[in-house]
C-alpha cells in the first residue's frame, strides 16, 4: 500500500466533476484508501490540480491530470512538473484525449516527469498512437478509443483486439511499458476482461464518479483486477 | 484587509517560478500579507493551481492564473472555476499573455467566474484590446504590453500614454472596469507613475519574485501605491 | 460590378465542402457572377486556399476564409496576407467559429490585412463579442451564433434582437463598421429579415452549397437583398 | 522526371518568405525542373497553399506545407486534403516544428493523406519523435532539430549520429519509410553529408531562398546529392 504505484492499478480520474472537487475529492480518497487495503489493488486519483496537496495526505498514489513541456519560469497559467510533484503527486497522465499534446511536446513532457520522479501514463486513442508513444519511454500506456469514453461500452469487451494488439506491440518497442486500459468501463468484468487480455490496469473516470455508491464500485473494480490478476 | 480586494491593488503574479512553489509561495503570502497590514495597500498573489488551497488561508487575495472557458463535466487537464473558488480564491487571472485566449472563451472565462463570485483581471497586450475585452465587463483589466513583460522596462514610464489612454478609453465602454497596469515593473517609482497615469494598482511578476528581498521590494511597491492614491 | 465590394453584400462560405472544391469553385463563381449582375447584390466567395486564384479570374470579391497574424518569414503552414492578396482575394474572413483566434492576434490579423489592402469580416459568435472586435476597425463584423449554424434556423429569425442589438451596439463603437448577418440562413425571406433588421448583408455557406440548385438559391439570396435595401 | 517522387530528393519549403510568393514561386518552379532535369535528382517545392495550383503545371513534385486531419465538411480556414491534391499537390508536409500536430492528428493528417494519394512528410524534431512517426508508415520521416532551423549548421554537420541513428530506428520500425534529413543545410557539402550518412535527400527552405542565386545553390545541392547516391 502506500503512495507507490503497485501492479494491478486502477486510476480514478476526476477529471472536473463536480462531484469530485475539493472535500469530495478527499472523500473519495478516503474510500480508495480503504479498498485499496481491502483488495491488494492499487488505486490512484487523478484530482483537479487544486486538489493535489489535500489528497496527498492519504496513503494512495495521486496523479496530475496533466502537465506541459516546460522548466521553470515565466509560464503564468502552465502546470509546472516541480508544482505537481512538491504538491504530493507521484505521476502524472499526459495526453489524455481531453487535453491532448503535441508529439513533440509528449516528449518533453515525460523527459520533465522523469527528472522530477513522476510516473507517467500516456493516454493514446488508437494502437499505432500506442506503439508511438512507447518510444518515448513513459512508465504506462493508457489505451483510451475516444469514441468509447463516457459510454458505458466498455474497451475489453467492444474491442478487445485493440488492447491485446495494443499490449502486445507496445511491449515489443519497449517491454518495460505497462499498459492500461480506458474508455467505456463500468463494471467488474469489464476490469475483468481488461486484466486478462494483457492490461495492468484501467483508468478510469464517469464508471467511478457516476456511480451511485462509490465504494461499492471501487470494491467491485478492485476486487476484479485482484482476482484477475492473481490467476495470470 | 482580508481577502477581499481593495484598492489600491498589487497582484504578485508568482508565474511558474521555482523559486515561488510550495512552501516558498506560503513565505511570500506572509510577507504579503503582513506588507498589506503595514501600508493599507492590497497585495494579493497568483500562484501555482497547486498552491491556491495552501495561500488561502492567509489574510491576501488569492488568484488563480487561469480558469478555463468550461462547465464541471468531462474536461480532464481544464481549470475549473469551481475548483478554484472551492479551493479559496477570491479571483483569476484571464487571457495573459503567457495564455492568452479565443474571444469568445474570454467571455465565457468571465461569465463562469461570476458564476462562481471570482473577480477577473482581463490582461490586454494593448489599449485597443483592453478596450475589446472591458465589453465584457471583467472587474479588472491589466495592460500589459509582452514587449516589455520581465524587462525592467516598466510601461508607466516607457508608454505612459497606453496607460493614460487606456483609462481613458476602458473608462468610456465601462466606468465600473478598474485598470492595472503591468509589465517591467521593477520600482516604486514605477508603481507610483502607474497610479498618478490613473490606474489603480500593477500587475507584476519578476519585478518582485526576483528581487533580492521580498519583503523590501514589496514594501517600496506597496508604499509607492499608498503614496500615489493619497495624493489622488 | 467587379471585384470591389458593395453593400446588400452576400458572401457564401465555401468551407471545406467537397461539393465546392476546385471546378466546382469556379462553377459556383460563374453562377454568382451572373446572379450578382442580374441583381446588383454584391456576391463574394470564400473559397478554399487552394482555389483563391483560380476564383479572381471572376468579377466578384474573392474571400479568404482565414489569415494568420504573421509578417512573412519562417511560417510554414501557415496564411501569409501577402500570398492570399497576390493569389488575387479581396478580402479574407477573421475569427470564423470554426477557425476562432486569440483576441491579440485579431488585432494584428486585421492590422496585417489593412497593410495589403485586404477588405476584412470578422465574425462574433455574440453581440458583446461582436462589439469587442468592433474595436479593432475591421470592415464588416458578421454575426454568426454558432448553436445555428448549419441548422437552417436563421439568426434574422430565431433571435431577431441579436441582429438588432448588434447593429446598434456595433455602429456605437464605429459606424464604419458594416455588419453581416450569419447563420442558419437557408431562404430569401431570412436575407430580407436579415436586412430589415439592420444588417448590410449576409454570411451563408450550407444555405447556398447544400442546395439543390446553386443559381436559384443565390437568385433568391440575391433578390431578398436588393427588395430588403431598396425599400429602406 | 515529372512530378513523381524519386530519391535521392530535394523539397525546398517556401514556408511563407516573401521572396517566394506568388510569380516568384513559378520562377523557382522554373529553375527546379530545369535543375532536376539536369542532374537527375528529384526537386520537389513546398509553396503556399495559395500556389500550389500555379506549380502544379510544372515538371516538379509539389507538396502541400501542411493538412489538418479532416474529413470534407464544415471546417472554414482549415486544409482539406482533397482540396490540395485537386490543386495539383504530389505530397504533404505533415508537423513541420513551425506547424506541430497533437500525435492523433498527425495519425489522421496521414490516413486522409493516403486516401488522396498524396505521399507524406513527417517531420520529426528528435530521433524518438522520428521514431514514433514512423508508427504510422508514412512515405518519409524528415529530422530536423529545430534549433538549427535557419542556422546555417547543417544538422548532418553539427549532429551526424542524429542523422544516422535516426536513420537506423526509423527503418527498424518501417523499413520502407525513407528518411530526409532537413536543418541549417547551405552547401553542397551538407547535402553530401547527409547522404553518406544513409538519408535519401534533404529538406531545405532558406537555404535556398534566402541564396544570391537560386539556380547556383540547386545546381550545387541537386549534384551533391546524385555523387553521394552514385557512390553509395
């Protein structure tokens, strides 16, 4: 348990729900730390940047949501890698396809998470997008088809060829990758199924958020990539 | 005092400077706050989205940089005004140079701030932005020619006449807009001209952030505003 | 006649349908030649970058939907004033909602058209950001709500007083400003409406492109304009 | 000869410099085909867009500086691919460092190239980001470290091992991608340098345009680079 990113890994992105900002926020960190210890499963948050430092108190790993390419200096309104990290987070998602970057500034942007200890999850929305980023070395690939998110129609099961191939070509470039699993998921088998094609997590959002009860759905998440990942 | 803005106003726009995250972002919040009590004029701080939580507990007015044109929803990476007045602040920072704007995401950027009661402080490059975006009825509008952000060069003494004019001009779409003057602040005599040319407070970054002694340089500023609004 | 431009003004956008592209460019500008002498109504076209010289060989404006706020130098990809004046346009559309600038580069898009002689339309998606860009002189501001576009609601009917208010509001800030009446203009009676409610001419691109025929479209445009002027 | 691609191969950019606007584009056109005749290598031009249809009679590639990911549709000021190649366009430069692409677009931008038949030139400011390019097979990779744009020192010069691992790691990935090798290159030197050095021609703006005598400085890049493919 702890801060550090153990394997199966659920990422609950907050994205700006406003069910999830400020003592909501810590709220739900104060569930996730409960199932975390539960289950064996590693659950992170990805809160508002405002949020960063009132979640880094409780003992799971907390992930910006984002950050830009930049060092240090006069970027008014930018999300600094050194702001993040002295705020308590221990990764980071770059290119989530809400807030897509850049190839260029992709790399720049992992190369300043490593320098100041930040894990990063790069989200792609197709395979190829997958099998690009991997070349810039991040700790995680997030596989995320756009047209799924906020579905309910979850990735593993819709197009479980586009997570195998998707785990099977990122880890020829680099076998180091993890690669997780996003889009559409809302259920413990769709966590399930995701584990068992080759994933190492999901990332997920609107599936947790929305959910009317949220520990109920954490544990249901949680306990299906312990069980998942323990028959691999 | 408080959190509440008054003027004369001092906005330290604390950028993505290193030497203005975490800890040392809360050290200038109580010099701030403390230069506030000593000279009656206003200081408030932008710092880094991931320090507003920590500085609003101090008697200044905190801002954030930037606030994204958005309602809460799926925005993954977006500034949310609801999560910054949730996190304290008392207004934002909108369209700097260092981030500037669609038009039509300024007035949505400023309708969602008075949603959520954030006052605003519109930055235009030039007069006849400022008098573009004072249509919108921001609180404050900022002049801030980018030639001469982080010279030395302060606009009240090499343009005084866009200050003057753009009082003048601000004042004729709307009497209620007050307007800072930015860019090159380094004195208190900058501060001083800035004010007497009919704007009613600065906007500064380096002026500050990079001076040998906080507290002495926000002192002179501080004076220099008090000063210059008595003899008004 | 001619390339110059006069007013009821009907400029058709021709984005970047497929039905207008190349040949089909230049049979749209043979049809709007001569609808636009049977009519007096001024007829421009905005055509695709590609097509701007093969469309000025016609005697009507030629439109550019777009330029960048650039002097010429090393801007590759991008839209030079000079290349799109020398192409042979009269006038280039700014700020189009589907092509929306930063405010600054507004003013220094409009400025780089005047220095080549450009004819400028700037579009506004509201009336308060209708009278922002107003502040930048440009020839026309266009309003254009852009929940209508495309959707063959015109703005002359569904919201009457956006058009009016515009007008005023506009012609207050400079009365050399001439405004255009944008979308979800499919008929002749919308233009007339268009024009009774103050507005010198129209903005339309599905309403002429999509339509089943291209000269009895533009006749009817064109007639609704020279009715609505005459009698006012 | 023609308007095919052969290697080895020189595009010249006119990235938006006036010096090669409009006529003056026909008059490189001129001297590039009559070059390229002489010499047997390939020069293809990458003028505005506004251009690309007055080139497209000469005996030369011409490629489009840039095209966004769209399908035909409602995209004001955008480049549609369709619209390039009707204008006469052979290929695409696709995220040239002054025209940067989100990853997922630059995925896109080569589908919709593809399925036009325009070839593609993606450009790639570090051997990684050459390295992800090459995921999604487009016909060439082109490294140019953006901070010898415009230098004078050639990359194949100041950084050979950049052009040669390049070389090796993109044909790792695709081995059918060709790689250019573009940046600071001024003489007949850098060109044969960068040949040796396993790239199948160069991309080159100022360079060239900015040269005394355009005629001179292809004559001496053009027969550059036939010796060193003769050679190889």
């Amino acid at each position: 348990m702890g801060r550090n990113i153990h394997y199966p890994l659920i990422i609950v992105n907050l994205k700006t729900y406003l069910e999830a900002v400020g003592k909501k926020a810590e709220e739900l960190a104060k569930i996730s730390e409960k199932v975390s210890y539960e289950t064996g499963t590693c659950i992170g948050l990805a809160p508002n940047f405002t949020d960063i430092s009132r979640l880094s108190i409780f003992n799971i790993p907390v992930f910006s949501q984002h950050i830009d390419p930049i060092e240090p200096g006069p970027y008014t309104g930018h999300i600094l890698a050194e702001s993040v990290a002295e705020a308590g987070a221990t990764g980071t998602i770059v290119n989530h396809s809400e807030k897509r970057l850049k190839i260029s500034d992709i790399e720049v942007a992992i190369e300043r998470a490593k320098e100041v200890g930040l894990a990063t999850v790069v989200c792609a929305n197709t395979t190829r997008v997958g099998i690009a980023v991997a070349a810039f070395a991040p700790s995680m690939v997030a596989i995320e088809p756009p047209e799924l998110i906020g579905t309910g129609i979850a990735v593993s099961k819709a197009k479980p060829e586009v997570v195998s191939n998707s785990v099977r070509e990122i880890k020829k470039i680099d076998p180091n990758v993890e690669v997780l699993c996003g889009a559409g998921i809302v259920s413990g088998r769709d966590v399930y199924a995701a584990i068992k094609l080759g994933s190492n997590g999901i990332l997920v959002a609107s599936g947790v958020i929305k959910a009317p009860n949220w520990e109920n759905s954490l544990l249901e998440f949680a306990k299906a990539a312990a069980d998942a990942s323990g028959e691999l």
